[in-house]
C-alpha cells in the first residue's frame, strides 16, 4: 500500500513538473538584442489595412495608419496610438468626402500568444474597436463601428517585427453583418531592434 501511495505521489510530482516546464517553454517574451526585455520600451509601427463594410462589402477602402504603444516583459504589450495617414481606393464614399477611421477603446493591451502554429500577438483589451465615418454617394452619412480582429500573426525581422492580418479576417460591425480587414505593419524599436519568441 505504501509503495502504491509513494509512486502515485511521485507520478503527480513528475506530471506537476512536466507541467511547469512545459508552461516555461511555450511563454512568449519580446526581446531587445537577443534579451527578454526587463522593462517597457517604445515601438512604432506604419500600418496599411484594408476595410470591407457590410454582407457584399459595398464599402470598400484602404488606410494607412501611424501606431505608437509599447512591448514589455512577459509578452505583454500596449497600443496607445493609432493616427490615420491617409484613406484611398475608396468605392463607396463621396468623392472629396473623405473618410476617418478611428481606434476607439485605447490603450488596447496586447499579449504574445502561440498562433497557428507561430507567434502571434493578441489584443487582449475587452472592447478595441474602429469607428468609421464617410458621407456615401448617396448622400447618407455613415457612421459604423467594427470590432478589431485580436489576433495577427508575427514574423521576426533582422531588427524588427512584421505583424499581419489573415487575407480579410472577419469581424462584426454594429449595423452591418460583415467586417473585413486585411493588412498589417513593420513594428520597430529606434535604438537596438526588437523581436519576439
């Protein structure tokens, strides 16, 4: 019966193990120079996305955005900043009316996960969404909010991060049925590079 009782307890203290190092192994870290970062460091990113708005994507456009936030210890991360550049290939609204697109919800917090068999980066925030408005060639205004899609997948570069989303991830709007998205950015550090593992 005792041996019975202390191979039971050994076996749970193995499995307990394996766990823990299993965990270990697959937790994410940003890293600067080849180091897990110890502390919050800036990074920017110019990111290019293409919408689609609706069940047959009747709106269709593209914008490029300037992001600011932070990557840090653990994997974690903030988007504090998301300036739009410029909108075009627009289908939809009235010519010289241009459209805004907005981050609504910031900061979002981000986390490096396992995704698709790689790394990924997930906003993790509750509520990050886009608001967007155009006046229609119809004449109506349009204003529509779209939930973002939480998930893009990472690629490391020599001194940087290349984040994308899947060919038109699909989301939620609030009054439309569909909302697709693709693109994505270089997200860098200025002084010594950063990557992510």
């Amino acid at each position: 019966m005792k041996t019975i009782k202390m191979l039971s307890g050994a076996c749970a203290l193995v499995c307990a193990l394996t766990a823990l190092s299993a965990s270990v192994a697959t937790a994410h870290e940003w890293l600067q120079s080849g180091i897990p970062l110890g502390k919050s460091v800036n990074v920017t990113q110019k990111a290019s996305y293409k919408f689609g708005i609706g069940g047959f994507s009747y709106i269709r456009f593209g914008c490029e955005f300037e992001v600011k936030g932070t990557v840090g210890v653990g994997g974690k991360g903030e988007v504090t900043s998301v300036k739009e550049v410029k909108c075009y290939e627009n289908n939809a609204c009235q010519a010289g009316a241009s459209q805004t697109v907005e981050a609504v919800h910031l900061p979002w917090h981000t986390e490096l996960v396992t995704f698709e068999g790689g790394l990924g980066n997930k906003i993790t925030t509750a509520e990050p969404e886009w608001k967007v408005k155009c006046k229609l060639a119809s004449g109506e205004n349009l204003t529509e909010t779209c939930e973002i899609y939480s998930t893009a997948s990472l690629k490391n570069l020599s001194f940087s991060v290349e984040e994308t989303l899947k060919d038109y991830s699909k989301t939620r709007c609030l009054n439309h049925s569909d909302f697709e998205l693709e693109g994505g950015g270089i997200l860098e550090e200025k002084l010594n590079g950063i990557q992510a593992k």
